[in-house]
C-alpha cells in the first residue's frame, strides 16, 4: 500500500525541497516506486530534478483545475523508480481559487486526483509550498503523515505549534489518518553551539518523532550543512546522484532507511 507524505513548513528556507527531493531519490535508490508531487509554485523540486518549464506543457496547476488527469502530466526522471508531477509559477493563481467558499471539496482535489496512481507507487512525496494556506491543506488532506523539517537556526521552533494546529485541525475535519511522521533538524553544524541547542530542544520536546539510525533510540538523524548538498540542485541533480558519499547524502539514505523501517 502506498503510503503519501507531504513535507511542510510554513518557514521558507528551512530545507524542505531539499528534503522532499532527496528523500524521493533514497527512496528510489532502495527500489521503492516513488512519485514526487511539487505543489510549491517556486517549482524548486522540479527544477532540482533538471526539468525547466520548456521541458513539459502541462503540470500541476492543470491537475488542480481539473483540466489534467495527474498521469497526465507525470514525467521520469533520471532515477528509473522516481516519478515527477512538476510544478509551475502558475500555480500561484491556484491558491485564490481553492480558497473560494466553503467547499470542502476544494480542500479534497488532490486527493480526488491521487486516486488514479495510487496503487502504482510505494511512496508518494509532496513539496509544499512555504505557508499554511489551500495548497497545503489539499496536501494534507491527501496525506497519511507530515515531515517537517526544523532549520537549526535561532527561532527554530518558531511557527512549529502553528503546523501542529492545522495537522490538528485537518485530522479534525477532512483527514482522520493524518500524522506527524516525524520532525528533521536540517542544516545541521557540529562547530556550532546554536545547532546542538535546537537538536537538544527538539528532544526534549518530540523526543519519539525524531528520526534515528538503526532504530538507536539516541542516534537522531539530522541534515547537515554541506556544501554538496546546497550545489546539487543547480546541476538538477539530487544528491545521491550528485555526490552518493557526501555528509548530505548519507544523511538523506539513512533517513529513507528509517522510513523504510
């Protein structure tokens, strides 16, 4: 059974394209069929994955309209088992329409769209867009859990209690089986006390939903900074196929490793 996982923040710059991109790629790598959904109108995860807007006529904005089936407009990637919904500036447009009215059916499109691939794919990813608005609530409302990434930065786990209100508030309403598959410290420095502080307070807080190595209860796994990392999107490339033996590679493997169980 395929299970879908969006990666949500409503902090921009916090690592969470990166996650979902290369977390989509380890996930491959293990033989898993994965579909990655970009629903940020940004298109970081497309353009991350080497695919421009000259590359595909149609994309997500097309699915949310209804004008598209979403394997309509599935693309492969260089990875056999990764599949790409893309995205596009475009979809800015589509936030004023899903936030029209009441409907709840406005809040259950993509949800209604998954439907077609479900059965097809082990894992399916979605990159949000860096707000808690419609876009975001259409992914949760299509997901069975929620990663989200923390930025080991001062003011870190500020807005952290706002996502946690509205997974509470859509697991309320629309979508019972919605859960916090775990928090992920990202951009992670050894050198520096400020990143070992934010580690610690995630702890202390959500001590169970972080990610760890082998199941070691006090082995957590965190992104770090790293230089591979931050250049592989510029050669559309995630970094398993940028540098498979960088901190930031290893990091993403054992990461899809502890999702795989």
């Amino acid at each position: 059974m395929s299970e879908v996982i969006t990666i949500a923040n409503q902090k921009g710059g916090v690592g969470k394209t990166t996650t979902a991109v290369n977390l989509a790629a380890s996930l491959a790598v293990a033989e898993k069929k994965v579909l990655l959904i970009d629903v940020d109108p940004q298109a970081n995860a497309t353009t991350g994955l080497g695919f421009n807007r000259n590359n595909y006529e149609y994309n997500i904005y097309h699915v949310f309209i209804n004008r598209k089936k979403l394997s309509d407009i599935i693309l492969k990637t260089e990875l056999p088992k990764l599949h790409l919904a893309p995205s596009n500036i475009g979809l800015v447009g589509i936030e004023q329409e899903l936030a029209k009215g009441e409907d709840s059916q406005r809040k259950m499109v993509l949800k209604n769209q998954l439907k077609e691939v479900i059965d097809e794919y082990d894992f399916i990813i979605i990159d949000s867009p860096p707000a808690l608005g419609s876009i975001t609530i259409n992914a949760f409302a299509a997901s069975d859990s929620v990663i989200i990434p923390i930025q080991c930065e001062f003011y870190a786990l500020e807005g952290v209690a706002m996502v946690l209100n509205t997974i509470k508030i859509i697991k309320k309403t629309i979508n019972p089986k919605l859960r916090v598959r775990g928090f992920l410290p990202t951009m992670y420095s050894s050198q520096n006390n400020l990143s070992k502080d934010v580690v610690e307070d995630l702890k202390q807080n959500f001590k169970k939903q972080l990610f760890t190595i082998n199941g070691n209860e006090e082995d957590f796994i965190v992104i770090p900074r790293n230089v591979k990392l931050a250049e592989s999107p510029s050669f559309g490339k995630p970094i398993i196929l940028y540098d498979i033996k960088s901190p930031g590679s290893l990091a993403y493997q054992n990461l899809a490793h502890s999702i795989l169980g």
